[in-house]
C-alpha cells in the first residue's frame, strides 16, 4: 500500500481538529483558533510519524493514549476539572468515531488492517471525511440539545397556583431575561389556556402592559394571583398577589417566572 504522506496529514489533521473542537465544545472550555490549529498540526503530524516506529501493541496503545491526551491539552483552556473532562471527552469521540468508520469499512467491503494500535484503511479520503463531516454534525447538534435540556431542567420550577380555591400546580422556567414590570411589581408570563383555567368569570385584569415575544409585539392583559407556591430542590417560596401577563410560553412549560421571584 501507499500512503502519500500530505494526504495522511491533512486527513487526520481535520480529524484531530474537528475531535477537539467538539470536546472543547462539550465541556464549555475556552479555547482559540491557533490552539485548534496547533492540535490538529500536531495529530496530523503523530499520524504520519507513528507508523514509521515499531513499537509492541501495549507500547502502541500507551502511545496513541498520550498523544490523545496531548491534543486535548493543547486545545483546551480552563481548570483542572476542565482540561479532564475535555480529555475524556476526546477519547470518547476518538472511540465512537473510530467505531463508526469501522462499521462503515466492514459494511461497504473497504479494506482495512488493525495492527501496533492504528488502522490501515484502503478506502477513498471523501468518503472517510464525509462520513466524518457527518459525525462532527450530528455530534455538534446533539451538544446543543444536551445543553439546551440541561439548563431547562435546572431552571424549571415546580409551582403551585392558588386562586379563589382553583387550585393548579404546573411548571415554570425560572428566566433571568423576564424583567417585566406592572407600576414597579414584577410580572411573570402565564399562557393563555393556562390563564383561562386559572382565572374565570369576575377576574377582571388589573391593567394591561406591551409583551414582545417571537410572535411580534402586543398588548395582553395583567391578572393578580392570589398564592403561587415555588418550589426548586428544597426549598419552596410563597408569592401572594403575585401578577401574571396573559401571553404566549415557550417549551413544555406553562410559566415564565420573573426573576425577582426566584433570585436573592
């Protein structure tokens, strides 16, 4: 077999780079485009230099794992808990990707060989790097939905809604940008079909105040609740005549909480 050396190099730089770029990523560490670049120069270059030295496969394995390590190092910037979870990260997505190669190697009939802890593979570089453009996607995409599930579970608050004996326990996302005012009290957003249940016939609003939201701006109307009931781990805090702007509410939850309500 032929290996062209720049080929190799360029090849298994993106990998590195795009490898590190998402571990990075996924530990929320600080990082720069000259350390991206500098871990993808240095993997491109290990990949061309360690097959040129025969080493024992426990020796090869120690080598490889290092040398991981090493890039995640260079790329990350951060504490200690940091720069380990970027390790680990690393060689998580080192081993899934290399999993997923191999599985696609054996199903399309590509030629490969394992040996002294690297892989041979005969197989067209567009296909490798598309099948990694896939990856590297799909990877960021999933990073996005963890984080975005992770912070809408640790703002959600479990509430309990008491108004002239209707009683209602629905979740709220405790959102530090609610910063809505009604003659100086804080006003949370409750949605419409939760309003309606809430507050019936007799409940006249209170007033009404101007909403922008993604569905344009408007004017909706302010009601007074009488108890609403917070509660998050716990820890539950009583808000009595606490107002709510009848509008629309994002995600699976029925309340947008103010941030007077939930901050010090």
């Amino acid at each position: 077999m032929v290996v062209y050396v720049e080929f190799a190099f360029a090849e298994n730089a993106l990998l590195d780079g795009a490898l590190a770029y998402l571990s990075v990523k996924c530990v929320r560490g600080r990082t720069s485009a000259r350390r991206i670049l500098l871990s993808a120069a240095a993997g491109g270059a290990f990949a061309v230099l360690f097959p040129l030295v025969s080493l024992p496969a426990a020796a090869a394995w120690t080598v490889k794992l290092l040398s991981g390590a090493l890039l995640a190092l260079i790329v990350v910037r951060g504490d200690a808990k940091t720069t380990l979870g970027c390790i680990a990260v690393f060689f998580f997505l080192t081993f899934a990707l290399g999993g997923a190669l191999t599985a696609f190697y054996t199903l399309s009939g590509a030629e490969y060989a394992a040996g002294e802890g690297f892989l041979v593979v005969r197989a067209p570089a567009a296909i490798v790097l598309c099948a990694a453009l896939f990856f590297f996607l799909f990877v960021r995409a999933l990073i996005g939905r963890l984080y975005r599930f992770v912070h809408a579970a640790r703002h959600t608050v479990a509430c309990t809604l008491r108004h002239r004996g209707r009683t209602f326990r629905w979740k709220g996302l405790a959102d530090t940008g609610n910063l809505l005012f009604f003659h100086g009290e804080p006003v949370s957003v409750l949605a419409p079909a939760a309003a309606l249940l809430l507050f019936r016939e007799g409940d006249a609003p209170v007033g009404r105040i101007v909403i922008s939201t993604v569905h344009g701006t408007r004017e909706v109307p302010v009601f007074r609740c009488e108890e609403v009931a917070l509660r998050a781990g716990k820890r539950t805090r009583v808000k009595r005549g606490a107002l709510f702007a009848a509008a629309y509410v994002p995600g699976k939850v029925q309340m947008i909480i103010h941030s007077a309500w939930t901050e010090a």
